[in-house]
C-alpha cells in the first residue's frame, strides 16, 4: 500500500514539473515572437516642395497683316496657309489693272520706258502663314488684307490660373512645361497681365520659351509650378510614417531603447511620394525611428533590430 501511494506521489509530482517546464518554455517561445524584426532609420533634413500642374496652350503674341500696296489683280501666290517664311521673302505679286488690260502693249511701242505694273509684296519678318483671305486672280483694293504673318519669334505659353492660387503661383519665376508628345521645355514665367476673366475668375500670365524648333499654336502643356516650398525641412521615408485608413492622423514609431518602439503622434507636411515633412513634434538628430516592420505595431513594442 504504502509503495503503491509512493508510486502515484512519483508519479504527479512528474507531471506537476513537466507541467511547469512546458510553461516556462511557452512563455520564453511568447517572449521571443513578440519582438518584431525591424528596420530603423534617422530623421533628415532637405528642401521640400509641393506642386500644382495647369495647362498652358501656345500662341503667337505678335502677328502681322499682310496687306496689299495697290489696287489690283493678285497674279501670283508664293505661299499657302502653314508655311513657314523669312524676312524678305516674296509673298505676293499683284499687277496694276491697267497693266492687266493693256499687257506689254506699252513695251512693244516703247522698250526703254520698262513697264510692267507689277508690284511684289514681300515679308516683313519671318514666321508663319496662319490665315489667306484671297486666291489667285482676285481683285483687291490698296490695304486690303492678303494674309495674317505670325512672328515665329513671339511663340509663348498662355497660363490661366485661377485668382486664388495666385499668391502660389507669383513667386515662380522658372516653370516646366510638358508637351504632349513627351518632351520637356524650360518656361519663364513673366508678371501676369492686368486683366482676369469676368466668368472663370482666372488670371493670363505669359510663358516665355526657346524650343529650337517650330510648335503649332493652341499645343496644350502642362505647366508644373511650385505651389508651396519648405527649405530645410525635416523628413522621414514615407515607410515610416503610419496613418488611419481615413488618412486624417498619423504616427510613427520610435525606439525608446534598442527592444522597445512607442507610438508617437505626429503632424505631416509635405509629401513628395518619396519623403515626408514632420512639422511637429520636434526630434532630435539621434533619434531612431522603425521604417520597415512597423505595420500594426502596437504602442511600446517589442521589436528586434534586423542587422
């Protein structure tokens, strides 16, 4: 009896301390799964800006009338609408309508008084031919309007931008403007004219450019101009900083000690996809924050820094 009562006293207190090994096992197995395997990273500082893109179409500031010096008929024209011509180039020939009735009825009885009656009419500058208001044979009158001459040379961006942006937009003085087929041109932005439109509430500023080449007016590009910069500002990766799926408050995590990551609340500024702007609170340049590894981590984690 009393070796049977030994044999089951054995026999619980191995159970009781196989028991007590499993817990502690348990506990030192749940210790080491709460600490997270993180990455940290330190706060920078770089210059941070934010944009507005516009469209902007092109246009021609300065274009000319090409008018006709004497009454009569149009004999021939050297141009169609498109064209691209130079300064001095003949555009025109118009004959006088007396010469047309007489012809060189004139020369035959007299060849040294040389009359012809035909007056060319040339370009003043060069550019290009936007709009032909007669044909081949019409008859016009002295200072009638053979075609419009757009200056190659006043190409420029129109930029509309609504009143309210306009403090946004004053400072700007370089823009980049994006054409549709891909290319990049360097735009300077001058004042904006003194006159806004009555309906949209927009105000005109005028792009200046030099493409190097020739771009057919209304081109639509889009204007990219800082809306608002922060010189030296201080940033974290945007991996490290966490919001709410309302996006209305954000936190990042930051390291206490080398094991432990607490919540802290914090204001974001600008976001450029790659960094973001802390406005507040303000952080030492020794502070580490955990940049992967950091999602749906709870205040004062346990983590674990990867090495």
């Amino acid at each position: 009896m009393k070796k049977l009562i030994k044999n089951i006293m054995g026999f619980g207190l191995g159970l009781l301390w196989m028991a007590c090994g499993t817990q502690q096992k348990d506990e030192v197995s749940d210790a080491i799964e709460l600490q997270t395997p993180v990455e940290v990273t330190h706060a920078g500082h770089q210059d941070m800006m934010s944009y507005v893109d516009l469209n902007a179409s092109s246009a021609f500031l300065e274009k000319s009338n090409v008018k006709a010096n004497i009454n009569g008929y149009l004999r021939d024209m050297k141009v169609n609408i498109g064209d691209a011509v130079y300064g001095g180039q003949v555009l025109f020939s118009l004959v006088t309508k007396e010469a047309q009735a007489i012809g060189n009825s004139i020369n035959r009885l007299d060849p040294g008084f040389k009359f012809s009656g035909i007056s060319n009419i040339r370009a003043a500058q060069s550019g290009f031919i936007t709009m032909l208001n007669h044909q081949k044979g019409d008859y016009v009158q002295e200072g009638e309007t053979l075609a419009v001459l757009s200056n190659k040379n006043s190409l420029v961006f129109l930029l509309d931008v609504p009143y309210a942006m306009r403090k946004n937009v004053i400072n700007n003085t370089e823009v980049l403007l994006s054409l549709p087929d891909g290319e990049k041109l360097n735009g300077r932005l001058t004042i904006p004219l003194a006159t806004v439109d009555s309906i949209a509430q927009t105000q005109r500023f005028i792009i200046r450019v030099s493409p190097g080449h020739s771009i057919p007016e209304n081109l639509v590009a889009v204007a990219r101009l800082i809306s608002v910069a922060h010189p030296n500002a201080v940033t974290l990766p945007k991996s490290a900083v966490l919001s709410n799926e309302t996006e209305d408050e954000f936190w990042v995590m930051k390291l206490s000690n080398d094991s432990i990551a607490v919540k802290v609340p914090v204001k974001k500024g600008i976001d450029d996809g790659k960094q973001v702007e802390i406005l507040n609170p303000v952080f030492a340049a020794n502070d580490r924050f955990v940049l992967t590894g950091n999602y749906g981590l709870a205040d004062t984690a346990k983590i674990k820094i990867k090495k």
